[in-house]
C-alpha cells in the first residue's frame, strides 16, 4: 500500500496501491482515451492547466504534446514517478493543495472524483477547483453516469485487453455506494473498492454553486463532461 489508505478505499493486486485504493500498475496499462480530446477542445490552444489526480500521466503526456503546460497533481509518489513531460508535478491530495497565488486557464478534475464519499473531500476538492481557476478560465470535471450505482453488475473488455467487472453497489449511507472493480488479465488480476456519492435531481449544480462555480455546458453527449466557470 502506497502511504495511508482512505478509509472504505482499498485495493488488491500486484505492485503498489494508492490510498484511494488504485493500482499503479494496472494504470500503466491502460492506454489513452478520448481524454485529451475534451481537454483540448474546451481548452483552447496554449492554455495553462492544472490537473488534479493526474495519475501515471496517461492524460499528462498527450496534453503536454499539444503545446499545453500542465502542472500534474496526486497523492501518490508511485503514481507522479511516471509522469513525464508536465511543467512540474506536486505531491498533495488534491483537497488540501497550496500553490499560493497562481491561477491557471483551466482546472482539470477527472477520473470521477467529484464523486468522492466523503462530503468534506468532495467540498474540498471543488474548492481547490475555485481557488486557482484564472478569471475567465474555466473548469473541467468527468462526472459518472446517471445509472452507474444501479447497472451493477455489469463487465466489459478493457482497452487494454483485460476485462472490468463492476461487481457491486451497496448502499453505505445516503446516496453513498461502496463499489468494487475488478479488472482481469491473463497474467494479472487487480481490485479496487471505493465510496462514491450519486448525484440526485439538481445536487450536482447545488454542490459546484455552493463552491462558486456554476454549470456552463456539458462536453460529451453521454454528459460525463462539463464545464463549469468561476461565479
């Protein structure tokens, strides 16, 4: 395990865990997605970009290749030891950060962590989104699906040649799921097990006002990314 685990996080499999339960390993497999396209063209060319919960870099390196200068954030060194290319990288969880007075043309929030289960990381978060979005700028969050903690359980093949099982959703407090992923290799097998908190009715727009932001315009036509701009 990667420093301390969150708590109702964790992760099985071989190499190191996060505290959020991820795999490092498993990440360094997965190629990249459509990612870097909706980055790309809400941001603008040349924008400055702070994104938060980098990862390995699988989105890092392609924006860093369209001329953008990223600053990279996570939690987790194993994780930040694969980025290549940012303009710097910076080891915090991405609620508590401190980068003074700097302000960047877009923040990035994605893999789904406004839907962290705890309401004090999520506001957290959120706030760390406000704090150093540039006036005029703009934030960028991956959000889930609306019947992601009912369509359980569900699999497919990864991109990466594995298959993703959903396995379950159980119910841990209001609108609170404990979900476990399993992710299947021929010579590997990783599991993950995190909170995630659904967003009900108009819940989602409450929660980015409630951190001076509001909800601009939805990215993709399943609506798993938006925009939101500083208020």
């Amino acid at each position: 395990m990667s420093g301390r685990a969150r708590e109702g996080y964790q992760g099985t499999g071989p190499g190191a865990i996060t505290p959020d339960g991820c795999a490092v390993d498993r990440w360094l497999r997965l190629p990249v997605g459509r990612e870097p396209d909706v980055v790309a063209a809400a941001a603008g060319p040349g924008a400055s970009i702070l994104e938060l919960g980098c990862g390995v870099g699988r989105v890092t390196r392609p924006l860093v290749e369209r001329g953008f200068a990223v600053t990279a954030v996570d939690e987790s060194p194993e994780m930040l030891a694969h980025v290549g290319g940012a303009a710097r990288t910076v080891c915090s969880p991405v609620e508590t950060l401190e980068l003074g007075e700097e302000r960047f043309d877009v923040v990035l929030l994605a893999s789904f962590l406004v839907h962290n289960g705890d309401p004090a990381v999520r506001r957290g978060m959120l706030a760390t989104c406000r704090r150093y979005v540039a006036d005029g700028g703009a934030v960028l969050i991956e959000r889930e699906g609306d019947d992601w903690h009912t369509r359980v359980p569900r699999e497919g093949p990864s991109p990466d040649g594995g298959v993703t099982r959903v396995v379950s959703a159980d119910p841990v407090g209001p609108d609170v799921s404990s979900i476990r992923v399993e992710y299947e290799f021929a010579d590997a097998r990783w599991s993950q097990t995190f909170l995630s908190y659904r967003y009900r009715g108009d819940a989602f727009e409450r929660t980015l006002a409630e951190a001076g932001l509001r909800l601009d315009t939805t990215l993709t036509e399943d609506g798993t990314w938006v925009r939101a701009l500083p208020v």
